[in-house]
C-alpha cells in the first residue's frame, strides 16, 4: 500500500530501506536518521531533512488507508459486547499491535468505559504510574470494570507534542495531521535517554499480566511474526503451567508456534483443520450426529474459532458473572491490516 503511492526520490528510498527491513524496521530507521544526521550529511542516502520528509509521507499514506477503508466493525462490536459484561476478579486487558481506531470506536459506541494509558481528551498524556500499577493500586486509580487496551505498536492518534520523533508522545483527539510524524511503531531510537516511552512499559505491561496467576490468555489475528512478543508469550506459558494460552490461527499454524505448542502443554492452538492440544497435534473430528454445535464453532467439517469472527460471536453469547481470575488477550495483525 505504501510502495504504491510513493512515487520518484521517496520511492527509491523507501525501496532501499525495506529491501532488508519491514516496515516498523524502515520507519526505526528513519528515525535514527533524523536524530543523528546532520546537515549536508547523508545515511542510505538521505538527509535528515528528506528522511523527515519520507517519514511523514508513510505515516500520512497508513493513516489515509487505516482511517477511509471500508471497514466493519461487527466483529469487534461483538468482542467488545462480551468485555461489557466480563465480570471478572481482574479487569479485562485488550492488547494490539494494530495501529487502527477500530476498537476504540466499538468501546465507544457501547459505552464500555476504557483506559489506555493517557489521561486527556484533546492532547492525552500517558501516565506510567497508572500502567505500571499493581493489582491493588490499579483497583483504586481506576476501577476494574474499566477495560483495558494496550497499544504495544502505536495507533494513528498518537503523535510527539513538538511534532518530531523525539519528544513527548500525546494522544490526540483524531487522527495525526499529515503533516505530523506519527507514534506507530516502537521506534528506539531515543531509549538511550529515556526507558520509559509507552512502548517500553506497554510491553512490560504484557509481560506482567501474562505472568499473572490462573491467566486465560485469548491471542487471535496475530501472525506471530513479532520474536519479541513470541518470546514473552512463549515465556510466560513455559513458567506458568497453572495458567492457559490459547493462540487461534485463521489458517495454518506457524511454525514456531508449533514447535512450542508441542513442548509446551498449556499453550493450545486452535484453527479451522486442526489444533494442538496438551502438546498433541491432530486434526478435528465432528461431534456425535446427535450432538449439534452452534455454527460459529462448527460449519460440518471445520472448528471456525480460528476466524477472529466467529470467535467473537462465540465470546459475545458467554456470560463470565461470577467468574473468578484474570482475563486478558492479543488482537493482533501485521504491519497494516
């Protein structure tokens, strides 16, 4: 998407940049750029100022295409249908690497109340202490019937208040102007100053709740693409075998999700032809002929549950009241979904 609306210098830039990088990669790389090149000096053949110039151009090209697709929303009404009634010991944590609105804006139109880390409307600040807070200090800042949504790469509102890549990020009551870099990617490229960005304690954030006692840990869209994140997954499921990881896959299993699905016992994985259940892999079989299953888990011949769809429905019809534990899960995507 981006390739394609780039035209001349830009292009050939950005073609050099993401021959051996993904996105987030080229953009952490333009970044550096920006913060370390000074005048009249160039790195992958850019200046600071054209690789600014470069940087805004993608982010305005995400942003146009996150904000102005065609997009539905039942899905992830019915998603946030099930978070309203979640009555848990715990509150419930929606985590994304998505950069788009689209579960803000179904939180809202059910008003599910939400916290993600900012405090303000037109110019939000994140507040670390709020994320970082214990179990006990989290139940008196913020009561546990607020959801929760941690945005691990950014989202198209967060911007930097002096417009570059190096202050403060700020939530922004709309998307970021174009002519503003965007905050969606977890760019290093000033953790040598600071260790606390959001993207840092964000992640830290995963890294606790998948550590916490009995979790049940829904992860579902995600490509397990990001080694970062697998390794806190992966991690957490190894160290706390009293607590559930289930991974729903639209298709085939990745491989590396495989191999420790199969050593790894309360790590599941569950897709349309097969699953890995207790680490033993097979493929599905129906159920009795006197026995019917709801279509969203059964079609005849595949478990659906793989489809983040039809695993909404099926959460949107559950009822949690009473339940005890802690409840939390990835809604994830690539690069731009």
């Amino acid at each position: 998407m981006v390739q394609q609306n780039l035209e001349g210098d830009q292009l050939e830039a950005f073609q050099r940049i993401t021959s051996t990088r993904n996105l987030e990669q080229a953009l952490s790389r333009l970044r550096r750029i920006q913060a370390v090149v000074d005048d009249g000096d160039k790195v992958n053949g850019l200046t600071g100022v054209e690789a600014r110039a470069l940087d805004i151009e993608i982010c305005r090209l995400i942003i146009r295409e996150l904000t102005t697709a065609d997009t539905r929303l039942e899905a992830v009404r019915k998603l946030t249908s099930w978070v309203a009634r979640a009555d848990y010991a715990r509150p419930v944590e929606l985590f994304t690497v998505n950069y788009d609105l689209l579960l803000e804006t179904a939180l809202e139109e059910l008003a599910v109340p939400y916290f993600d880390g900012f405090v303000g409307s037109l110019q939000g600040r994140f507040r670390t202490d709020l994320v970082e807070a214990t179990h006990v200090e989290s139940d008196v800042m913020i009561p546990r019937f607020f959801a929760r949504i941690w945005k691990l790469h950014g989202s198209v509102n967060w911007g930097w208040d002096q417009g570059g890549a190096t202050g403060e990020v700020v939530r922004l009551g709309g998307p970021v102007p174009d002519d503003k870099i965007a905050a969606i990617f977890p760019s290093d490229a000033k953790y040598e100053e600071s260790r606390r960005m959001p993207f840092v304690v964000l992640q830290d954030r995963l890294r606790r709740a998948l550590h916490e006692p009995e979790t049940l840990f829904l992860v579902s869209g995600y490509s397990w693409a990001d080694d970062h994140l697998n390794e806190l997954l992966f991690e957490a499921a190894a160290r706390r075998p009293r607590s559930e990881y289930i991974a729903f896959c639209y298709s085939e299993i990745p491989s590396n999700l495989a191999d420790r699905a199969m050593r790894t016992p309360n790590l599941q994985v569950i897709t349309q032809a097969e699953a890995i259940i207790g680490g033993v892999r097979g493929r599905w079989q129906g159920p009795p002929n006197d026995v019917t299953l709801p279509d969203d888990i059964w079609d005849g011949a595949n478990c659906r549950l793989g489809d983040f769809e039809q695993l909404a429905t099926f959460l949107a019809r559950s009822s949690s009241a009473g339940t005890v534990g802690h409840d939390a899960g990835v809604q994830g995507g690539d690069d731009v979904r």
